[in-house]
C-alpha cells in the first residue's frame, strides 16, 4: 500500500493554537520545591486530567504532611487546609518567613 498525500489529515493550526492558549500561568509550577529542613510542596496536575485543577502534597511543618486538591484561580492556586482557604502564589524568599530563604 502506498501513501497519497491526499489520505493525510490536514493539520488544524487553529486547534494547536487554542490548546497553547490554554495554558495556564500555574501550569508552569508543576514540580517539587523544597524548603528548609525537609519541608516541601509538590504540585502535579491532577489526576482527573482537568485543566487548572492539580495534585498538592504540601510538608509545611516537621509534624506534618498533607495531599490537598487544589484549583487555578488565576495567578494563584486555591486549596483548604485545616478549613481555611489558602493560595499558592509567586514570592520571594524573604515572603518566606524562614531566615535560609530570605
């Protein structure tokens, strides 16, 4: 059997474009970011596979560690933790709190 050019599907630039449009500004935060003395946060997309929605698993003090679900809202990155609404955002190491960041 041979190729025609004819049987190839036609590439939908438009589609490829709207699917780059949808990345998020958040998406580009998947990965492990480490703290100081074994703290972490992990972010992974979630593993329903909808956009914005992601996989965190947060070490945030020695005592604990803990798996949230959270959402893009933007900039930010929305979970609840111990009942309270928190976001994850950009900032810099003196934001931190912690004298090793700073």
């Amino acid at each position: 059997e041979t190729f025609d050019e004819s049987d190839a599907a036609p590439i939908d630039n438009q589609a490829n474009a709207q699917s780059a449009d949808a990345r998020l500004p958040t998406d580009d935060w998947v990965g492990k970011w480490t703290g100081p003395e074994g703290l972490f946060l992990d972010i992974q997309p979630s593993p329903d596979g909808k956009p914005g929605h992601y996989a965190l698993t947060n070490k945030d003090n020695l005592d604990r560690q803990g798996d949230y679900p959270g959402v893009a809202e933007g900039t930010t990155i929305r979970f609840v933790r111990d009942g309270k609404d928190l976001a994850i955002r950009p900032g810099n190491g003196d934001e931190t709190g912690f004298k090793y960041l700073a």
